[in-house]
C-alpha cells in the first residue's frame, strides 16, 4: 500500500499540513523538523500522488487528445501525430 502524507504525520506526531509545507519547502518550517519528515519520507520511500496534487491544483502536465473516431483517417494521423507535436514543445503527453 502507497505511504500518504498522512501516515508521515502520525509517526512524526505533526500535522499534515506540516508534511505538505516541508513538501513544498516553506520557510515557515523549523530545520529539525524539516530533517525528521524528510528522512522519515525517505525511510518510506514516499513518492508523491501526481493525480491527487492534480485534483487538489487543478492542474495536470498531462494532455490528452479526445476525438470523435480513430477509424477515419484524419484522427488516425493525428493521434500518432500529436505526441511528436508536444515533444517538440517540451510538454508532457
């Protein structure tokens, strides 16, 4: 089972926010304490839920192309086109 933020914070015996702000760097928080969560993190080999930092921002580095039909063959080329377009844009597909 996937380590949450929230299993760090009950070991630590800090708040989740705590474990998010340390996450993000906030400067608010002390160095010790910063030290314990990441090595706690570390311990656990905590790797971040992309799709729940996505639901919570809004926002996802992520594209993907929704069309009517792949059979015809204008979608057909373009689907196979499009991750070479954002390749070239530097965007994750």
């Amino acid at each position: 089972m996937a380590v949450r933020m929230k299993d760090i914070a009950r070991d630590l015996g800090v708040s989740v926010v705590t474990v998010s702000k340390v996450l993000r760097n906030h400067e608010d928080i002390s160095d010790e304490t910063r030290q314990r969560v990441l090595k706690r993190m570390k311990e656990l080999d905590y790797q971040p839920n992309l799709a729940a930092r996505a639901l919570v921002t809004g926002r996802n580095a992520h594209h993907r192309p929704v069309v009517p039909d792949l059979v015809h063959p204008f979608f057909s080329k373009w689907q196979r086109a499009f991750p070479a377009r954002c390749a070239s844009r530097a965007t994750a597909c």
